[in-house]
C-alpha cells in the first residue's frame, strides 16, 4: 500500500484536522528533510530500538494528548524546530560503525511530511531506519512503508477504537486511525514492529482485549508498559492501592497468549 501526500500544510490529508495536525512549511509533495521540525537529538540510545543502538530524532508536535506523555514538553506544534536537520547529517557522518540505525520519534514524527525524505537521506548515509507513531496518520504511514523506508516501527496501541480511546488521546475517532495504522505496520511483514500497550490507574481496563486483538490480527512482538510519573503532564496520577499487583497480572495474562516476544516494562 502507498498512498500519496499532497497537503498545503504539511499534514496527511483527511487523517486530522485542526491547527494540531500540520506544519507549517513546504507543501507535502516538496517537503524535504531539512523542513524537519526537530525538538532534540540523542546521540546514543540503546531503549529507542531493541537490539540496536540508534541515535533518536525527536520531532515536535502530535496532535494527541496522553495524559501520561512523557513528552508533553514537544507536542505543541506551533513551536518551530530547534535543531537543524544539518546536525543529524553531522551525526550520522562522524558515527559510521558505532550507530546501526536513525530513530524518528516525537511528538508524533509521522505528523510532518519532512519525516519521508528524512527517513530516505538516513537509509542513503547505510544506517537503518526506526519509527515511534502512534498511528494517527495512516496514509503517511503507508507511504513510508510501501516505498520501503522504514526498516522497524515501535506503534503504541492505547485501547480498543471508541471511547476509551478518545478519553486516552483526547481526540475523536483516534482509535479508528490507529488500528488503521497496526493494519498498516502488520501488512509489512517485511517491516519489524514492536506493538505497545501502555497502561496507568485511570485509564482504559481493556488491555487484555487489546493484546489478544493484537495477536489475532498477525502481531508477533508486543510490549506493556507501566505508565510512569516522570516527565507527565503536572496532575498525572501513576500509582494507586493495588495498582502494581494488577499490572504484573495483567503481564503474566498478555505473556500467556503466545506472542513470538513479550516485553513488560514496569515502573
């Protein structure tokens, strides 16, 4: 599947709408890495992608709001970049042999159109190419994959499409684009994928529902992760009575259905 992006504002057309969903910059259809909003870089990570060591792009703006993002700090995407797209290329030239792959992460880094010629220039500089999305543009998502791009994405799974996951994403018709995007990610066989349920006291109880339709529908790499305080919106509550015992439950339950790999990432 590829889909063509042609929107004046940078953004996937038909996938969001508002002043949270664009950029502004070059149309889509010229939008060139150097277009990048970019909010930081690490040069070194070994979490970003597991089993390589990576350097993470950080883009800003996303047009949801999870009241456990531990990047709230960059989801405006009004703000413009602070890094230029130049100090990436410095990056990757200095760090042959050390680095085995770029990861664009965010923010939502599907959100800007810039992200496919950034991902094509790291693929041309011999490093390997890693995603972290949440899945609200589809079609940007798929033209990234069907013209071979991305070699991993890490895709965050919040609920089952409904309410549950508009209250997680504060946004309508959320969970409807990013089970979309998982059909995406899981239409690629060839694409690695790591799919992650994250979890937190006030938020949805579906996530054994989520896991096994995770499973069902060709997943073979998922992760839960307890939500964390650290770096959340001020408010956020993380903890209560009971809470740890019920995630470690939740964990053996999501182990039992058999993916090829399980993660638990606990506080």
């Amino acid at each position: 599947m590829n889909a063509s992006v042609g929107s004046s504002t940078g953004q996937d057309p038909g996938d969001e709408d508002g002043p949270r969903a664009g950029r502004v910059g070059r149309a889509a259809d010229v939008a060139q890495a150097e277009d990048l909003q970019i909010a930081g870089i690490t040069a070194m990570s070994t979490v970003d992608w597991p089993g390589r060591l990576v350097a993470t792009v950080w883009c800003q703006g996303c047009p949801w709001e999870c009241p456990y993002c531990q990047n709230h700090a960059i989801i405006d995407p009004t703000i413009p970049g602070v890094v230029d797209w130049e100090r990436v290329e410095d990056l990757m030239n200095r760090r042959h042999g050390l680095l085995d792959a770029v990861v664009f992460s965010g923010g939502e880094a599907t959100r800007q159109a810039a992200v496919v010629d950034a991902a094509r220039r790291v693929h041309e500089a011999g490093y390997e190419v890693g995603l972290h999305t949440a899945g609200p543009y589809p079609r940007r998502l798929a033209e990234l994959l069907g013209m071979g791009l991305v070699d991993w994405v890490g895709i965050d799974v919040k609920a089952m499409p409904g309410a549950g996951y508009e209250q997680v994403a504060g946004r309508q018709g959320a969970g409807v684009r990013a089970w979309t995007s998982l059909g995406v990610v899981l239409d690629h066989r060839d694409v690695g994928h790591e799919v992650r349920l994250t979890v937190y006291p006030d938020g949805p109880t579906d996530g054994l529902e989520v896991a096994r339709a995770v499973r069902e529908r060709g997943g073979r790499h998922f992760a839960l992760q307890q939500a964390r305080a650290l770096g959340a919106p001020d408010g956020f509550r993380a903890t209560a009575i009971g809470w740890d015992d019920q995630v470690r439950a939740l964990a053996r339950d999501i182990e039992a259905l058999g993916f090829e790999s399980f993660t638990f990432r606990p506080v």
